[in-house]
C-alpha cells in the first residue's frame, strides 16, 4: 500500500479497488501523470474524470464553492459511491476536466482505497479501470485482463461490493441534477434533498447528455445484446424464441437472465446476473457477466429487463447503453 500511494505521488498509474468498480489512478493535479490514463484505455480527451479524495477537507483545496445541498449530500452520503460536480479552482490538470469549469469529486468508501487516498495526500484522478468502451471492472481479474502492461501497480482486494459505478449529481445549478445514476439511488437522493431534476439526456437517447461520458457506447459486450422488455411471462418466452431463431440461423447466442428464470432456457447459453427480488444481486454480477459472453465469443445477447426503481434504475441504464437503444417489446 504505502509503495503504490508513493508511486501515485512520483506520477505512476495504480489501479485499486473501491466500493463500486476497480479505478486507474494518477495524480489529478499533474497533466502527465493524468494524461497517462487516456492512453492506458484509449479513452476519448473530451470525457473527463472523476477526482477522488480522502477527506472531506481536501475539498476546499480544489473547489471555489461547495454549495449547501453539497454539504447535505456530503454530510449522508460520503464517503459512499456518490460523486458531485462542484465548480472547481483552476488548481487541477486541465486534462483530468476536459477543460470544463467544473470538476466530479468523490469520496470511496472501500477501506483499501480510503487508505490509499489517504497516504497519498493527494487528488487522484481515476476512471473505471477498463479499457474503454468495455464494462467496467468489479475483479481485479478485469482489470488484468483489459490494462496488463500497461499500469505500474494493481491492489487486488477481491470483487467490489455495489458492482455498478457512483451516482453523478451536478450540484452548480439551483436544483440538484442527476447525470448518471449509480449506486445510491434517485429514491435515497429525494429523501435527502427533496428535489432533483433528471438530466434530459438520460430520459431520451436524441438529448446530448451533461455528462460528456454518457454520450458514447458504453458497458458493451463484443457480441450484439438485444434488451427485451415486456411483462415477465412474455418477456421469458419472446428471450427464447428469439434465442431459438437465432441459433437457426447459426448463431452463436446468449441469454442474460436472473436465478428465477435461467430454468427456463435449458440447453442454451445462459448467464445468471442475480437474483431477480434483489436488485443489489444484480449489480454486483452484472458487468462480470457482460463479460462471460465475451469469453464464450458469443454473437448475439438476449437480456432480460427490470422494473425502473432502485439500482434498477442504473442496472437499466447500463443495459440501455450496453444494447446501444436496440430493445425489443414482448
Ligand atoms: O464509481 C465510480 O464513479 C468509478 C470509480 C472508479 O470511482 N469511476 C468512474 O469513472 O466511473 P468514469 O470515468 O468511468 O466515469 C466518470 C463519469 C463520466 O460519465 C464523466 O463524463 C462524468 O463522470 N464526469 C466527470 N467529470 C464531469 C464533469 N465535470 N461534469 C459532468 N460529468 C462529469
Ligand atoms: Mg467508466
């Protein structure tokens, strides 16, 4: 630990573990060092990254203002896979804010990366520690198998726990605005603060989204994933039909299914992501199963889709974007 907080400190990339997925550090306030993280995953320069930080105090060092409903938010949720854009004080590399006025901040909850942050004293930038484009890592294996060679240090400390990334919330405006939501979700938020508002980019894939990382095809297994929706005993049969047409055609194909429902497509290729009754199950499996079909080679993906509340919510958006809008209504 103390030697990847020092190699942070000289300017080297550490990929650690926090709450929600593995991150790809570098020192936030240091172009070079942060830069390195573009080109580690081949991420586009106008998406930029999320500052972690340690203490709540580090705030004032890279913030002008920290609005009262920041402090609310900050006062229930951090640290906790929360992240608030903040206008910040010019004090950070203008690559880790896309040249934006403001900058997303966060305080991860995961003891490894606390300590981390900690010892290194330091803002550190980092995005999700996968190559760009993939699903974001929640083993450390992910993390292996996307960036080898290509970062100084990686802390493995087992699977994450929440499985889907930080909620983002633009706190700059009058009313809060949610621009991805993640792992606290829009209900904890409403009771905390009362209002906010939906970036409309999230309600309608023609809106460009505020969040520059929205914007692009995200979270995609290699083969095409088809999300189908529709009540639950449609939505079975249509997944299987499809599925079965598919395969005449001589597909290769996958179901992405939940525990209460993978009986129902015997002799096919079927990756369980949870337990249907509990959303969190779900998050916590659902990028490593993204993943397992990308192993298989698989051609063509049929999801099972939820209800919109809770971490569903960011399960969906996540499904949504990995589909690229390809959804088909049973
Ligand atoms: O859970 C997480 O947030 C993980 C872990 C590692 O902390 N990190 C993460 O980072 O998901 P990344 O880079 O994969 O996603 C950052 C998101 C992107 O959608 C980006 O566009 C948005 O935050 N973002 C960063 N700075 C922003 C800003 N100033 N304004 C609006 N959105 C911003
Ligand atoms: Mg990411």
């Amino acid at each position: 630990m103390r030697s990847a907080a020092r190699l942070l400190r000289e300017g080297g990339l550490v990929a650690f573990p926090t709450e929600t997925v593995y991150g790809l550090g570098a020192d936030a306030t240091k172009e070079e060092a942060s830069s390195a993280i573009f080109a580690a995953k081949g991420r586009p320069k106008d998406n930029p990254l999320i500052v972690h930080i340690g203490q709540k105090k580090q705030l004032t060092q890279i913030t002008r203002e920290i609005p009262p409903v920041a402090h609310q938010l900050l006062h229930r949720f951090c640290p906790g896979p929360l992240t608030l854009v903040l206008k910040h004080n010019g004090s950070l590399a203008q690559t880790v804010t896309a040249g934006l006025d403001t900058v997303a901040v966060r305080i991860p909850s995961h003891p490894v990366a606390l300590a981390l942050l900690q010892l290194a004293d330091i803002p550190i930038a980092a995005p999700s520690a996968n190559r760009s484009g993939r699903p974001s890592p929640t083993t450390a294996d992910h993390v292996w198998s996307d960036l080898a060679g290509k970062i100084d240090i990686l802390l493995d400390s087992g699977p994450t726990s929440v499985g889907v990334e930080s909620t983002v919330v633009d706190v700059t405006g009058k009313v809060p605005v949610l621009l991805r939501p993640g792992g606290i979700t829009i209900e904890e938020l409403k009771k905390a603060i009362g209002k906010i508002e939906m970036d409309p980019g999230l309600l309608n894939q023609k809106r460009k989204p505020r969040s520059p990382g929205m914007k692009y095809k995200h979270y995609a297994p290699q083969g095409e994933l088809w999300l189908v929706q529709g009540e639950e005993k449609s939505m079975i049969r249509k997944m299987r039909q499809l599925a079965e047409q598919a395969l005449a055609r001589g597909k290769k194909v996958g179901i992405l299914t939940t525990e209460e429902h993978q009986d129902q497509f015997r002799g096919l290729f079927v990756v369980s992501c949870g337990r249907r009754k509990e959303p969190a199950s779900v998050a916590i499996r659902l990028y490593d199963a993204l993943r397992r079909f990308d192993e298989e080679k698989v051609e063509i993906i049929y999801a099972e889709s939820f209800p919109q509340y809770g971490l569903f919510h960011s399960i969906m958006n996540r499904l949504w974007k990995a589909a690229g809008g390809r959804v088909i209504k049973s």
